[in-house]
C-alpha cells in the first residue's frame, strides 16, 4: 500500500518568527534565550524546527520580497510611520513581539519599497531606559539607536553576522572613569559590551 501523505506543516506564524529572533541571539545569551524559549511554551526542537522552516522560506525559489514575506508570517502591520533618512522619505513598518511588549519589529523600506533594515525598536510611546554609566548596560536592555543617543559620539561598527551590529563608544562607570567601550547587537537588541580600543571615539 501507499504510504499515507503527510498532512502540510501549518504555516508559519509569529510565535516561529520570535523562535527565529531567538535562535541568533543564543550565540551570547544561551540562558537569557533558554528562559524566553520557556516563556513561549517551546523546545529547543521547536526552535530548530523554526528555523530550519524559516530559511526554507528565504531560499525558496518562489520567494517573495521580504515586506511580503514577513506579512505572510506576522500578519498585517501594527503601524506605518514615515522616517526622513537625509533626503529620502522613508517608511517603517511596526510589528509586535509579544516577547518583548516595549518592543516593536522594525522593517525600513526605501523609494520603491527597498528593505534597507530590519531591527528591533522601543515601541512608540514606551518608557526609554536610562543610560548614564556603561553598567546600566545590561543585555536585551536597551536598543543600538538609545545606546548610541546616550553615549554620542558613537562609531558603527560591522557586525560579526547577519542581524548584528556593532558600536564604539566611550561611557563612565559607575565611578565616573571614562573608558572606550564596544557593544554588539543582534537584531537591534543590546547583547554585550566590551572594553574598547583606540579607535572608539
């Protein structure tokens, strides 16, 4: 007999997108993910599975655009607000991510709809933290817009993967020593901070 076709895999939603997010940020927070993984009712095969679904999607010879694709997995979105990017009109499109209910998913798309970033922002409204010395730096606190805000001048740095990002700065501690600093971010979220080198400003 015919072995019986396997039902289709439900399609993939917003709790496998925030598994996704997940998945890169455990490369330096394994145990802040390991609770947020329980806080979602998922495994770790929930997350491999998430993701392993995810790239499918993104090498899929009938892939669509990425403002399409991430309507497809998050629904419509929450909000749509203009940004002025030098002389462009930009615009952002806002999901939530019920993980992080201060937080919104960020797509910036371009003249034409370019995606020209896709990040985690302080969702509108939502108490900003305060950022005064480099240990108020704590991991998933804060965002690249409000560390570089707090502690200008600050130097993009390249990030060592996808979805990360990097800044050099200079910041007291709680002493008030000025010393350089470095923060990596995944996905726009604040993963650690390291002592700088010469070239922090």
């Amino acid at each position: 007999m015919p072995r019986p076709t396997p039902p289709p895999a439900a399609p993939l939603g917003p709790l496998d997108f925030q598994l996704v997010l997940l998945r890169r940020l455990a490369d330096h927070q394994p145990d802040l993910v390991a609770d947020a993984r329980r806080a979602l009712g998922a495994s770790v095969g929930d997350q491999r599975e998430a993701n392993r679904r995810w790239q499918a999607l993104l090498r899929s010879p009938r892939a669509r655009g990425a403002v399409s694709r991430y309507r497809s997995v998050l629904g419509p979105p929450e909000a749509r607000v203009p940004r002025r990017v030098g002389e462009l009109t930009c615009e952002a499109l806002l999901w939530p991510v019920p993980l992080w209910p201060d937080l919104r998913f960020e797509v910036l798309t371009g003249p034409g709809g370019a995606v020209w970033n896709e990040w985690l922002v302080r969702a509108p409204g939502a108490t900003v933290p305060v950022l005064r010395t480099v240990d108020d730096l704590a991991p998933w606190s804060c965002t690249v817009d409000e560390v570089a805000r707090a502690f200008a001048p600050a130097r993009p740095l390249q990030g060592s993967a996808p979805a990360r990002w990097g800044l050099a700065f200079t910041a007291p501690d709680a002493t008030g020593d000025r010393r350089p600093h470095t923060a990596e971010f995944t996905w726009g979220l604040l993963d650690r901070v390291g002592p700088g080198g010469p070239g922090a400003p």
